[in-house]
C-alpha cells in the first residue's frame, strides 16, 4: 500500500504540471506496481468510419506499438467495455490472432474506465511469464488507477478544449484586425 500511495501522490503531481504525459505515467506505475512487463491504456476512438481502440499510452516490451489500434468489435477491450467490468484474457492470441506477438501475452488483465458513465477506453496490464497469474490485489490496484484514469482523462480533455478555444479566439481577432 505504502508503494501505491507514493505512486498516486506522483500522479496527482504529475497531473498538475505535466497532464499531456499522464497517461503514460499511470501505465508505468501499473507495471511498478502489478510486477508485469508490460502495460497500456487504449482510447476508444474513430478511425475512418470504424470504431477502433488506439493504444495511447504503452509501457514495457510492447511500448514500440504505441499509436496502433485494435478494432472496438473484435478485441478484449471491446469486450471489457461492454461487460463494464475487469476481464482477465489467458493467451489471448488463441482468441484474437491479431494478438500473436513475441513474446506472448501469457495473461492480459484489462479494466475499463468511463466519464459520466460513457466508456472511455481501457487499462490493460500483460504477463508475458508463465510463472506470473493475477489475483484480486492485481484487479484492486487496477481499478484504483482506472478511477485516476478516468479522472486524468477529464483533464486532459479540458485542457485540450481550452487550447482549442484559445487557437480560434485568435484566429477570429486575426481576422477582425484584417478589417
């Protein structure tokens, strides 16, 4: 506990000087924490008509596939999603080929995190050890950093409508002094 409470406290300071790096961050404290190899967030996503989840956050052996996307209908996180609850894959390759990858995922834990009740994306923690089987201490410490997540989402969000607005405020005053 002692572990996961410095690492929220890290979070929360992380969130409030360096938001566009915190998703990152929690898949990093999800490996410290969970003991695994490797971990993600995925964003459910639009990506020419098609509903996709887009790993934005990777940490760990798979950490070059950052950016690629798995289809929303055919994945473990779709499934999550749906279910609304923690879903713990063993050998996912045997499931979603796509997934055959080295070295192999031995056990995929995933959790989903909502905004106002609106599904999000995922956290997903993988062992690539045969030796390595999550337990309910692994889904509990998951579900604490989904919640922070989600929270982490929101404000990232936020701060990118503000940019947003920001870009057409002077772009409108650009065009007003044109006048």
């Amino acid at each position: 506990y002692r572990a996961e409470n410095r690492g929220l406290d890290a979070l929360a300071r992380d969130l409030a000087h360096a938001p566009e790096s915190i998703l990152q961050r929690v898949t990093e404290l999800a490996m410290e924490l969970c003991h695994v190899a490797t971990a993600g967030i995925s964003l459910i996503e639009q990506d020419e008509g098609q509903t996709v989840f887009r790993w934005r956050a990777l940490a760990g052996v798979f950490a070059a596939h950052l950016g690629s996307m798995t289809p929303r209908d055919f994945s473990p996180c779709g499934i999550v999603v749906d279910r609304r609850q923690a879903q713990l894959v063993s050998m996912p390759e045997r499931y979603y080929s796509y997934l055959a990858v080295q070295p192999p995922v031995v056990e995929c834990l995933l959790l989903p995190f909502f905004v106002a009740g609106e599904a999000k994306g995922t956290l997903s923690i993988m062992a690539h050890d045969e030796q390595r089987k999550f337990d309910a201490e692994d889904v509990r410490v998951l579900r604490s950093l989904a919640e922070f997540t989600s929270a982490a989402y929101q404000v990232k969000e936020a701060l990118a409508t503000v940019v947003r607005k920001q870009a057409e405020l002077e772009r409108s005053n650009r065009e007003l002094e044109h006048f």
